[in-house]
C-alpha cells in the first residue's frame, strides 16, 4: 500500500473528528430521548436515597451535555465516563454477578472507540482497579451491598469477575481497533483508487483538449489549404501562379519565407523562382539554385521526392545559414511532383522553434501537390495554345493555297449592275474610298481570299456604321459559304476521280490475258486525258529496239 502523504493524514484526522463529533450527538440526543423513559421508574424504585442521585445526576449530566455546546473532549469524556458510573453503582448495589461488569465493558469499548486504543487500555485498567477495590472493600464489610438479590460471593467470585472483564473488554478493544484499522485501510484505498481516477481523468481530459487542439489545428490548415486551392486554380501563367502561391502561403500559415525552386532539365539543380519574403527576393537577384541531394534541406527533399523538416533544436537540430534569411528557426521543404515527376520544391520557413511536427507533413504536402497540379495544367494549356496555333496557322496556309489554286482559272470577281451580273478583272485601286464606295475583305481564317465592294448611287448618303456592320456579318457568311462550296467542289472531284480510278481497274481486271490487260489500260487512258497516244510498258529494262506492247 502506498504511503500516505502528510496532506491525507490531516484529511484523515479531519474526517474522524467529523465523525467522532456526529457520532457523539447522536448517542446524546438518543440518551438523552431514552432516558427520559427509563429514569422513572428506576428512581422509583432505587432502593437508596444514593442510587437515585447518582441515576438523577447521570441523566441531568446526559442532557447538559446534549443542549449545551461543549468541546469534543469533554462531550466525548461524558459518554465515556456515564457507563463508568453506572458500573461502579452497579457494583454497591448487586454485586460481581450484576450488571455491573456491562457497563464497565461499555466504559472500556467508547474509551476505545471515542478515544483511542491507549485509553481503551487505561479504561480496562481503570475497571480491573475498580472491581478489585469495590470487592475488597464489600468483602472485608467495609462497604454494604443495597440490593435486594445481592451477592456478596467469595473471592474467587470477584476474580472470576474481574478476569471475565479483562478478557471481554480486551478482546472487544481489539476487535475495535482492528475494525478501525480494517476501515482505514478501506478507506485509504479508496482514496488511492480515486486519486488515480481523478489522475486518470486529468490525464484523459488533457489528451482531449489535446487532441481537440490538434484537430482544430489541421482543420484551420485544410481550409488554409482549401482557399489557396481556389485561388491559384484559374491562373494562366507559371510566373505568376509561383508569385500568387508563396504570398498565399506566407498570409496563410504566417510563414516568415516562403519560396518554391524549379528544377532544371538536368535534374542536378533546383533554382529559387519565387519568394514571398525580401530575403528571399534578393537570393532571386543573385540566381540562388541548390545541388540536389547536396545542399540544405531542399535539397536533400528534393533528390529524395519526399517532405523533410528542419529544426533548430532536438537530437537533430539544424543550423539554417542563409543570410539573407537570418530569422529562420523551422523549415518544411515538400516536392512538387507532377505525373512521377519532380518539377520544384516548395519551401516553407518559419521564425519560431519546433513550428512544423510530422503532422503537419500531409497538410502541406497536399498544398504542395495542389500547387503541382495547377503548374501542370499551366503547362498543358500552353502547349495545347502552341499547338492550336500552329494548327490555325497551317490550316490558313493550305486554305489560301487552295484558295490560290482555286481562283487560278476562275473569274476573280463578278460585278451586279442593272444590265445583269458580269465577271470583272482587278484594276488599279484607288487612293481612297469615296462617300459611295465601300469595300470590306472577305475573311477566312484570318486570311483574305477576297473583297465585296459596294456602291451607291450618286445622289445617296454615305455609309453608316450600322450599315458597314451588317456587311460585315455578310462578308463573313459569304466567305463560310465559298468554303463551303470550293470544298463541296474538291469532294466531287476527288469523288470523280476516284471513280474512274476505280472504272479502269475494274475494266483491267475483267481479264487475266497480260496483253489483254495492258490494251486495256491503254485504251482507258486515251480515253480519260483524250490522248494522241498511250503507252504502256512492261520490263525493268526496256530497249529502244525490244519489242513493246502497246495499244
């Protein structure tokens, strides 16, 4: 069993004054009750004027010490020394074989129990002194017994008595106090068992607050995390998406650096970009870069592709010596990985001591692979835009090829008047518009295959720009429209062609005679170019004297 601390003795102690106090109030106010009852008849019929004093005496003794407020000591000595009385009484009037030796018990087992196991033992030793001066004296007639029954006895009587007292009173303080010392030691591990649940409690209770603090912590980082997300995702250009994204991570997560390096093709280097703090600008001017695997924190984060922290204090403490960032105390450098692959660092650095735990490692790494991705999806679109481009730009090349190719033998215009619609050819242009000509180009692609020029009549306004849009919109319809029709017409030739293709090489494979199927190519060949002649020849190496077939 534990010890008990010098703070538990005084609880203790306190705890049995307590109840020593409640417990004698309770025996006064019930003596005091019941003796009201039995005083009666007991004074009447006390055989002596001395019996009844003595009684009298005791219960007005009894019922001072229940109405007035006394101190415990001596309420306690009334309830102990009543039985005492009573047994010495007891003693004159009937005898050793009378009731006396229960009250003298009663003495001893409250002396015991209201005092303590020492006067318990002074209390049976006042009995045994006592008995043995009350029957000296009843036995050499120095005293008279004043009951009706009584018993003087012998001598053997008295000692039988006496010893009869010795042996109960002692064995009922015995029994007494190990009862107390079982109920106290009840009661301390009562107490030891509480103090642990309350320790228990404490201790639960500050594992809660704890991890209510933690999880309050990543919550406030997620939704951190959630508004740079949103922030950065429509941004169009890698500059300032890393300028964007070190600024929102410094206000954030009151950083007090924040940069983020790119590696280079190589794969050997990575190059500061990006900062948000003044010290970091200035490492940007001077073209700061790190050695993978080599160099700082980021470096080894960045040859290893996963999140290192650095600390100024602990069993691993860094020393951190940029000078341009002197205040830095806490660094978190995380990968910037796209598709399985490394493409920068984003390092975070703070101004106090043990800022980042391995905790906090999935919250900013999430943040780091956010920033990754929008870096990715930058870089697509720009490839995506480069590659549009180059599509435009090579479709309007063969557009105006074709459109070269197509008006090669055509009219290149045609003209409306009121005699009827006439081809017209170019001539010079003129140095202006006048207020009734307007002339717009017809657009495809971004390339002019044409014009539509329109005049008014002399004696009309001129031009307005409602007028001027509306032929615009025309323009553009009509330019669609050519488009259309050169490509319908492109079709139905190449649709033409491929069934004269597919004509002549179902006319030469009607037969299987070779002489037959050359006459035949030939012939379809005359007939499809309306030529003067056809030659078909056969033979890796023909003479001019060998022999040819021909049709």
């Amino acid at each position: 069993m534990d010890k008990p601390l010098p703070e538990q003795n005084i609880s203790d102690h306190a705890r049995q004054k307590d109840w020593r106090e409640r417990f004698i109030r309770a025996m006064l106010i019930g003596a005091s009750g019941l003796g009201l009852f039995a005083i009666i008849p007991v004074v009447l019929i006390a055989p002596t004027p001395m019996l009844r004093g003595v009684f009298i005496g005791v219960y007005l003794t009894v019922l001072a010490a229940t109405l007035i407020r006394l101190p415990y000591m001596v309420r306690a000595g009334v309830i102990a020394i009543l039985p005492f009385i009573l047994g010495a009484a007891a003693l004159t009037e009937t005898g050793i074989r009378g009731h006396a030796l229960a009250h003298l018990l009663a003495f001893s087992a409250l002396s015991a129990l209201l005092f303590g196991p020492r006067l318990g033992i002074i209390a049976i030793a006042i009995g045994e002194i006592a008995i043995s001066l009350m029957g000296t004296l009843l036995l050499n007639d120095y005293l008279m017994l004043t009951g009706e029954s009584s018993y003087k006895g012998v001598v053997g009587d008295w000692i039988i008595g006496g010893a009869l007292f010795l042996i109960l009173s002692w064995a009922v303080n015995l029994g007494l106090q190990m009862l107390q010392e079982g109920f106290k030691e009840t009661r301390l591990d009562l107490v030891s068992t509480l103090s642990k649940l309350q320790d228990y409690q404490q201790n639960l209770e500050e594992r809660v607050e704890t991890r209510t603090a933690a999880l309050e912590k990543k919550t406030s980082q997620l939704n951190a995390v959630n508004y740079i997300s949103r922030q950065i995702a429509d941004a169009q250009d890698i500059q300032a998406l890393l300028n964007q994204a070190v600024n929102l991570v410094s206000d954030q997560f009151d950083a007090y650096h924040t940069g983020i390096f790119l590696i280079n093709e190589q794969g050997n280097y990575i190059t500061l970009q990006a900062a948000s703090s003044d010290g970091g600008k200035r490492l940007i001017d001077r073209g700061y870069r790190l050695r993978v695997g080599m160099q700082g924190i980021a470096g080894r984060a960045a040859d290893g592709k996963t999140a290192h922290i650095g600390l100024d204090t602990g069993g691993n403490a860094v020393v951190f010596d940029t000078p341009e960032l002197p205040e830095t105390r806490s660094e978190i450098a995380l990968p910037l990985i796209a598709r399985n692959h490394l493409i920068g660092l984003l390092d975070i650095q703070s101004a106090q001591s043990q800022a980042f735990s391995r905790d906090d490692i999935e919250v900013f790494q999430t943040l780091a692979d956010q920033i990754a991705a929008v870096m990715d999806n930058i870089r697509l679109l720009s490839e995506t835009r480069a590659l549009v481009n180059q599509l435009e730009k090579f479709s309007a090349y063969q557009s105006q090829e074709a459109w070269q190719k197509f008006t090669r033998h055509r009219a290149p215009a045609f003209q409306f008047t009121p005699l009827g619609t006439r081809p017209i050819f170019p001539s010079p242009p003129s140095d202006r518009e006048g207020a009734e000509r307007f002339t717009i180009p017809l657009l495809l692609r971004g390339q002019k295959i044409g014009d539509i020029t329109l005049r008014r009549k002399e004696s009309a306004q001129k031009w307005t720009q409602r007028e001027r849009d509306l032929t615009e919109k025309i323009a553009e319809q009509v330019a669609l429209a050519l488009e259309n029709s050169r490509l319908v017409e492109d079709a139905q030739r190449n649709a033409k062609r491929d069934q004269l293709i597919a004509a002549v090489s179902s006319r030469v494979r009607e037969t299987l005679d070779v002489d037959t199927v050359i006459k035949t190519a030939a012939l379809e060949l005359q007939k499809i170019f309306d030529l003067k002649e056809a030659e078909v020849s056969i033979g890796s190496l023909v003479s001019d004297n060998a022999p040819r077939k021909q049709g």
